[in-house]
C-alpha cells in the first residue's frame, strides 16, 4: 500500500517538523561532497597511479582543469534535476533517486587504489561523473524543499532557516576538510600511507549513505509538493515566469564569475599553500604542520562564525539598507579582494620570502565574508523571488551559474596549458591571480549599473500574494 503525504506546508507560526530531518541531511551529504572534493587536487597531483600502479601524476594545470570541470558538471546537473522535480516526479522523489546514483559514485572511488586493472583515470571519471550527476542533480531539489515546508503563517522563519541549512554546509564541510586530507596523507613509523584512497573517498561515501536514510526517516513530516506537469512549464512562459526568469539570469551571470574566484579554493589555493609555511603552534597542545588541503576548512569555520555575526548584529544594524541586491553587490567587491591578497602572497613567494599559511588564512576571512553576503543571501532571495512552479528550476539556474563560473576557470587552465612557453608565462605566478582580480572588479561595477533596474516579487508555497521586494542597491 502506497504511502500518503501532506502536500501543503504545516498549518504553523514555528519551525515545520521536517527541517530537522532536512537539515541532517545537508550536513552529512555536505561531508561527503567537500571531504572527496578536498582531496581530489592533492590525490591527482600526488597519488594517482596507471592501471599497473606506476604514478601518473598531473600537472597544476591538468589538475585544475579536472577538478573545475567536475564541479562545473555538478552544478550544471542541478537544472536538469529541477525539471524532473517540478514537471515530473516532485522534489522528494527526485532526491531519494538521484541520492541513490550519488551513492553510486562514492562507491567507484572507494576502489581507486584497489589495483582492480582498471586505469584509475576511467575510475576517477566515472566516480566523478555519477557523484557530479547525484549531487548536481538533487541541490535545487533540497534547497526548495526547504522552502516548500513554508507557509504564510510562518514565511518570517524564511530567513532564519536558511540560515541554519547554509550553517549545516559549512559544519559537514569542516570535518571533511580535516578528516579527508589526514586519511589520504598519514603515514605510519615506516613512511607507507596509513589509509590511502581508499579511506579518504569510501568515508565520505558511508555519510552519504547516511544522509540518504536519514532524509527517508523524514519523509512523514515533510511536505510533499507535487510535481506541477505542464504547469510548470507554462509558468515559465507566464507573465511571471518571463519576468523572475528576465530579472534574475542577469543576476546568475554576475555570480558566476563570482565563483571563477571562489572554487580556485580547492585547487590554486591548495597549491599556493603547499608553498607556505605550515607549522602552527598551539597553546597546550604544541606545534604541528598543517596538510595544504585542510586550510580550506578554515572557510567552514569563518562561515559558522560569519552567520550568526552578520544575522543577530550587522543586517539589524544596517537595518533596511541592507537590502538582498546591496549584500550581493559587496560579496562581489570582497571576493575581489580576496583575490588581491592571493597575488600580493604570490608576488611574496616569487621573491623568495617565507610566507606563514596564516596570510593565506587572513584571505580565507575576506572570502567568506564575500560568501555569506553574496552567495547566502543569493540562495533565499532566488528562491523568493520564483512562482510558486518554478522554485526548482530557478535554483537550478543559480547553480548552473556556478557551473559556468567552473567551466570558466577550467577552460583559462586548459587554455594556459596549451599556450606556446612565452604565453604560459604571461599567466604564470601572480599574474594568474590579477587577471581574475581584475575580471572580478569589471563584474562587480557592471552590477552596479545594473542592480538599481531590477524589478520583481516575492512568492512563498501557500500565499497567492506577491510583494515587490526592496530591490536594489
């Protein structure tokens, strides 16, 4: 017997039942997608082997290019994974499926060291492309179906919740930058690895398992908001439909460089670290040499920090200057800035100097920020600002917006590599950082043109009414 579900938000002021359940799940599927994530520049450029287990390391360039092109396909997926959801099969079918196919991919990597005769390269792909195919697909589905628990009795939680579901990002993030990087590199008395590949993807793999079931223990008390078939394709073509879509793919172009700058985190970051120097000294506990890949955990930590500093003390402060397209506008001129920094430490490297990871942490602060202002408050105001039919497929948009801020980066690397010696050199060092830089601060000043024209309204699941939204900068 086939069960039955609530297919309208919870009749309340509080917090729905649900969120809990949602929430957990975010945290534990986050784990597993930064913890493999954090690894794969250092595993491609370190340990990967052929299939006879001879090393068959990758270049910085090749390296970068691989892992922007898989996060550029993992956040492509999620468009095609909005349409399934809201024309098709609903949001919650749509994530237990494709969480499945996810599963899948973990799986595959969890044999990249077990000399199966397969070249570790088609594993690598293959686990990469299920992973990117599960994870891309079910993000716009998990996002809106946070807001689809909402009502109008208790919209005003709208913000506060997505609050928590970025903090519950971050928290899964942190442990998996630290854990991950340590199960690839530990060594034990006689100098051989510890663990290996093989625990640094297959744990990842376990917690998605665990979000998986801890997402289908929740099912009762969700609500369950059907697939809207035709509907929601003809909401896309609707007076609505046309100006959500018309206002805000301008505003997913301006994020996408956004994320050029902010993915290189997990691979030029990485690189650069591995130049600094490492060693931390902590009080009682001594000193001890930091993995190049475990600095982007700081970034987990400034956001846990970062959300409920700007939430209960500056957007109360700034009251209602502090308006969505303003806070966008400043993430864009502080990833810029962050930007800068990296190439100030370069340009300290290329000299010679010793440079301490904690400069490179000092950008990490400056880059979060530019994260929570921008990207955070992107995530609420995108969903609110979609018809009630179309809250998947614009998630979906803001995230193909990082898909091409990937693709961007990955297609610069490929490129430099196939410049002629005195070409690559115009990239090389620090120069590769002021040309984003750059790019970056021309992006930032064509929104400032562009935020003060944009129109459009707010729509939550249960209220037929729209607000024009306190726009712009």
């Amino acid at each position: 017997m086939a069960e039955t579900f609530r297919t309208t938000p919870e009749d309340t002021d509080k917090m729905p039942s649900g969120i809990p359940y949602i929430v957990g799940n975010e945290a534990a599927e986050r784990f597993s997608y930064y913890g493999m994530s954090a690894i794969l520049f250092a595993f491609m450029t370190k340990y990967i082997t052929d299939s006879a287990g001879q090393p068959a390391l990758m270049s910085k360039e090749d390296a970068t290019a691989w892992v922007h092109t898989f996060k550029g396909a993992n956040y492509f997926f999620p468009v095609l994974g909005a349409i399934v959801a809201d024309v098709f099969f609903g949001k919650y079918l749509t994530i237990m499926s494709l969480s499945m196919v996810y599963c899948a991919g973990h799986l595959v990597l969890a044999f990249l060291d077990a000399h199966t005769g397969i070249d570790p390269k088609v594993l690598l792909g293959t686990g990469l492309f299920l992973i990117a195919l599960g994870s891309g697909g079910i993000k716009p589905c998990v996002s809106a179906h946070v807001g689809d628990q909402f009502g109008a009795r208790n919209k005003h939680l709208l913000e506060k919740v997505f609050g928590w579901f970025y903090f519950s990002i971050n928290f899964g993030a942190f442990f998996s930058q630290i854990l991950c990087p340590w199960l690839l590199t530990a060594k034990d008395d006689a100098g051989n690895l510890r663990f290996g590949p093989a625990w640094a993807f297959g744990i990842p793999g376990v917690l998605m398992g665990v979000a998986t079931l801890l997402f289908w223990i929740g099912r009762r008390n969700y609500a369950h908001i059907p697939p809207g078939g035709r509907a929601s394709i003809d909401e896309s073509f609707s007076k609505d439909g046309v100006r959500a879509l018309s206002g805000l793919v301008p505003l997913f172009l301006f994020i996408s460089i956004f994320f050029a700058l902010y993915d290189q985190t997990s691979s030029r970051w990485i690189e650069q670290a591995e130049r600094m120097d490492r060693v931390f000294s902590v009080p009682l506990f001594g000193t001890f040499t930091a993995d190049a890949s475990q600095l982007q955990s700081v970034n987990a930590i400034f956001v846990m920090t970062m959300i409920p500093l700007f939430t209960i003390f500056v957007y109360p402060l700034l009251g209602k200057s502090a308006t969505p397209l303003r806070k966008i506008g400043t993430g864009l001129f502080l990833i810029a800035g962050s930007f800068a920094m990296t190439a100030v430490f370069e340009q300290w490297l290329e000299a010679g100097h010793k440079v301490h990871a904690w400069w490179q942490i000092a950008g990490y602060v400056v880059l979060t920020a530019a994260e929570v202002i921008c990207y955070g408050t992107a995530l609420e105001f995108s969903y609110t600002q979609a018809p009630p039919k179309m809250k998947s497929l614009i998630m979906g948009l803001l995230l193909l917006s990082i898909s091409l801020g990937n693709f961007i980066t990955a297609g610069i690397n490929s490129g430099i590599k196939r410049l002629p010696p005195g070409g690559q050199k115009l990239f090389e060092g620090s120069a590769y950082y002021w040309t984003f830089t750059v790019a970056m601060l021309a992006t930032a000043l064509l929104y400032l043109v562009w935020s003060p024209r944009y129109e459009g309204k707010t729509y939550v699941q249960g209220d037929d009414t729209a607000a024009e939204p306190e726009a712009s900068v």
